[in-house]
C-alpha cells in the first residue's frame, strides 16, 4: 500500500478510494486541494493528532518594552440627533457667533455639525454659551436661514501595545510561566529553610508535609502576587501582556508561553497517513463529487445510464457526520478540568 508524504499524493489516495482510475470522478484538481485544506483544518483545530502542546520563550530587547509602554490611540466621532435645532436667520462665512432657536439642550462648550446641505456641511468647536448664542470659531461657509445644527462628540480612545507577534499556527495560549525564578534557591529562601531544616533526614519526616507545605505557597503566590493577564485571539497572532514594563521585566530576560501549535503536515508528512484524516478527506471530496453532479440529476446518458449524484452527496453528508462525532469523542484532545 502507497503511504502518502505530500499533498498531492494524499489527494491520489483518497480519489482511489472513490474508485478512480476505473471510474471517473467528476471533481476538479482545484476542488480536491480545497477539500483537503477544508479536512486539515478540521484536523488541527479539533483532532489531538494535530496540534501540539508546546513551550514558546522569547528575548526581551529594549524595542520590545519602548513600544510595551506606548499607547496608539483613536477618535470617535459621532453627530447626536439630540440635541439638535436649527439657526433661524442662518450664520455668514466668518462669523464667530451662531444664534440657535433653542440651546437649552447643548453643553456650555462642545462642537457643532452645521448643514443647510451636504456642499457646506462643516464642524465648528464653541467655547461659550449665552442663551441661545454660542460662540465659536470663524465659520468657513456660509449657512443658510433654517440650518439644521447637531452636537458633534468626540472620544479619545488610547489601546496600549503590550504585544508580541506570535509564530504562525499557534491556536492557543494557554499561560505565560512565572517570572520569578524558582530553580534558584539562596539560604533566606523560605523553601531552602524548609529542606534544610525538616528534610535533612527522610527516615522519620513525612514527604507529604513537604509536599502540602509547597501547595501552600503555591496558593499564596497566586493569591498575593498572582500571574500576569494575557489576552490572545487566533486571528490576530498576537500574545497581549498587561504588566509593569518598567518594573517587571528587563532587556535579556526570557519569557515563555505554554501554547498549543498546528502540527503543518508538509513538515510533519506522517499525518498525511492519519487514519482519521484519510477517510474524512476521501468523504469531504465525495461530497463535492455529489455537489457536481446534482445538476445532472435526471439527465440520461448514451447506453441509458443516468447520474445520480443526489445518493453520492446524501452518503457523504452522513459519513463526515458520523466521522467528526468519531473524531470529537476519539481523538479529541481532553478538556482540561483542573485549572488554575
């Protein structure tokens, strides 16, 4: 039996499997590398075959903690409907002042959208209210009698870029490790002291009081100091720490993040042969076999055979249903219940 390495070889697999070369199979070569994309994906983003639990560790250098600590940021502008009114008598190109029918809704200072028509729309900031007259900035257009004018908005918004971009197939971040370093033990270390003191000899001390005593200061680091907040989205490949940028961290220092990665089969060549993968690809490609032949349905052919790809596409929509409950049931990678 030929095992597949590449990915056009794993597309000849599964079309043998559908029976080619002794019968056509009406599907596009372009259709095929469609359907295995569609089948790897689902692979390595459900089946424990593909994806990998892994450690990621990074340098820190100093352009990374200069842009940790700058924001980038954004204005929102938005045109309220209330309050809103009209300017009677309408306000000339250079004029400082504009009398509104009614301003008893409008703050004492802000910015107005003023528009008797889109041509000479404009937003104009006001410093003063008296009555119904704000005092603003030199107009530069012209404003007809029953202008409308609205409240003009504006936020500031300010995102922090406390990023690292992220290797390519990373799909989760599951925590950043520890900065502290707890492989290095001096002698006013509190689990120095408990080692020196109670574990000098194992013939009559308990492992077990050692063990709970390090849950206890596990628990109270969580507690008191805690782990730093992450934030990761697959789509955009990027690890978000929230953290001192002064203070916790310096240039040389290495951080490492516990991620699971995409197993890439034109790397890995041994998932090509996954039997899981195989049968979902050959049923994903017979299902786009059935998609092509629908059309025909019902048309007879020379020597009277009729094609009938309604029964082709109906047993594939039923093996990929029965394969991907297999699949999330099998080869799922486990949940994991214990967090913390």
């Amino acid at each position: 039996m030929a095992i597949p390495a590449t990915k056009t070889e794993f597309g000849d697999w599964c079309k043998r499997k559908l029976g080619y070369p002794v019968i056509e199979i009406n599907v596009d070569a372009d259709q095929v590398d469609d359907r295995i994309d569609e089948a790897i994906q689902y692979y390595q983003m459900f089946m424990g075959g593909g994806s990998r639990r892994m450690y990621l560790k990074h340098q820190i250098t100093q352009a990374d903690i200069d842009r940790g600590k700058t924001n980038s940021s954004e204005t929102i502008t938005e045109t309220t409907n209330t309050p809103a009114s009209t300017i009677p008598a309408g306000a000339a190109a250079a004029a400082t002042t504009i009398t509104l029918a009614d301003a008893s809704q409008f703050p004492a200072t802000g910015s107005v959208l003023l528009s008797s028509g889109e041509a000479n729309a404009e937003t104009v900031a006001y410093s003063a209210k008296t009555g119904n007259v704000l005092t603003t900035a030199a107009l530069t257009e012209t404003h007809g009698a029953g202008a409308t004018i609205a409240l003009s908005v504006d936020s500031a918004w300010y995102m922090a870029q406390n990023y690292f971009i992220m290797p390519d197939g990373v799909e989760a971040v599951l925590r950043i490790l520890p900065f502290d370093n707890r492989g290095t033990l001096n002698m006013f270390d509190i689990r120095y002291q408990l080692r020196l003191n109670d574990l000098y000899d194992f013939s009559d001390t308990s492992i077990i009081y050692y063990q709970m005593v390090l849950w206890q200061l596990d628990l109270l680091d969580m507690i008191l100091v805690g782990e730093k907040p992450i934030e990761f989205n697959v789509n955009q490949d990027r690890i978000y720490i929230s953290m001192d940028w002064d203070n916790d961290i310096a240039v040389g220092n290495w951080i490492i993040f516990e991620v699971y990665r995409r197993i890439n089969p034109s790397e890995y060549t041994q998932a090509y042969n996954d039997m899981w993968l195989k049968r979902y690809a050959t049923s994903l490609i017979k299902k786009q076999w059935g998609e092509n032949l629908i059309k025909f349905q019902g048309v007879t052919l020379l020597g009277g055979v009729t094609m009938n790809g309604e029964t082709i596409y109906n047993e594939a929509k039923e093996e990929i249903a029965t394969l991907e409950e297999q699949g999330r049931l099998t080869y799922e990678t486990p949940v994991d219940f214990d967090i913390g």
